[in-house]
C-alpha cells in the first residue's frame, strides 16, 4: 500500500462534476488520499448537482504535504484563472517536481501561472489561444504529458486523466 497524497483544486460552484468525481474514484481505488481545496471550507457544488467537501482552503495547500496537484475544471474553475493562490502553487508543485495535473478549461490556470511555457499541454478547446498565447504547445489530446505536467482536455478523458496520474504517481 502506498501513502501517496494528492489535492484537487475544486471551485466552490459549478466545477465539472465528473472530471471531479472519476479521477477521485480511480485515485482512491489505488489507495491514493484525495483532499479536496477550495476558495472555502463545507459543501462545494458541481455543475450538475454533485457535492463535494472541501476541507482545505487554497491559501492553506503546502506542497510539502501531497504529491500532486490536481485544478478540476468546470465553468467555475475561471475562479482560480487569476488567483494568487492557485498560480503560486502550480509553481511551487513543479518546481518541486511534483505532479502537476489539469483538466479542461483549468489548464488556464497553468498556462496563465507560466508553468506550460514550451510544454506540450490540452485543454477544453476554448482554452487553446491561451495556452498558445503563454507559450505552451497546444496538442488537443485527450491527455497529454510533458515531464511532471500532465493535462487533460475534458470530462470525456476524466478516466483516461485519472489512470494517467495513477501511473505516474505510483511509478517513482
């Protein structure tokens, strides 16, 4: 059994219920701890109804506690485009070569961090000129990996996502 610890960065409404909920289940079923942040502490609300529980405030995320990092997309992800939280970390997470992973339109937060300058990256395909305009080489993968950064361009690679950052969470 591993002791692997990972944080989903999750907006407190309208994130995307299942690029939240299949990574989870897949992490937690290869006994990875998923601790979920948010802009606020209790019940976080999903897009299509689905509810979560924040019990970390972004402002409180060290990267001396987990092993990854994961921002979950979702209309409200936008919360986190300019965030000085958000973007810290995702710096922080790979300077410390630490997973750092995004799904749909959350691959915003990277690109505007600095962390996809020169990556190959995805995103939600509304997300493709910012990436391109911060310097990240915009693929359109369903998943797409590049060194520590892993990304994902949507709920209908959720699974895929999930599996990915399994794998190379557990392959240290």
């Amino acid at each position: 059994m591993n002791n692997y610890k990972v944080v989903f960065i999750t907006a407190p409404e309208s994130f995307r219920d299942e690029e939240y909920y299949i990574p989870k289940k897949i992490l937690e079923k290869n006994t990875i701890s998923v601790t979920t942040a948010s802009t606020r502490l209790g019940t976080i609300n999903g897009k299509f109804g689905f509810k979560a529980l924040s019990t970390l405030l972004i402002q409180d995320v060290s990267v001396s506690n987990f092993d990854a990092i994961i921002y979950i997309g979702g209309t409200g992800a936008d919360i986190f485009f300019n965030n000085i939280y958000a973007l810290q970390l995702a710096k922080d997470f790979v300077n410390c070569s630490k997973i750092t992973a995004a799904i749909c339109i959350a691959s915003v937060t990277l690109a505007n961090s600095g962390v996809l300058k020169h990556k190959k990256a995805t995103a939600f395909i509304d997300a493709k000129d910012i990436l391109i305009n911060h310097n990240a080489i915009y693929t359109g993968k369903d998943v797409e990996i590049d060194s520590n950064i892993i990304t994902a361009n949507g709920p209908d690679a959720a699974k895929l996502f999930g599996e990915t950052i399994v794998k190379y969470l557990t392959k240290k």
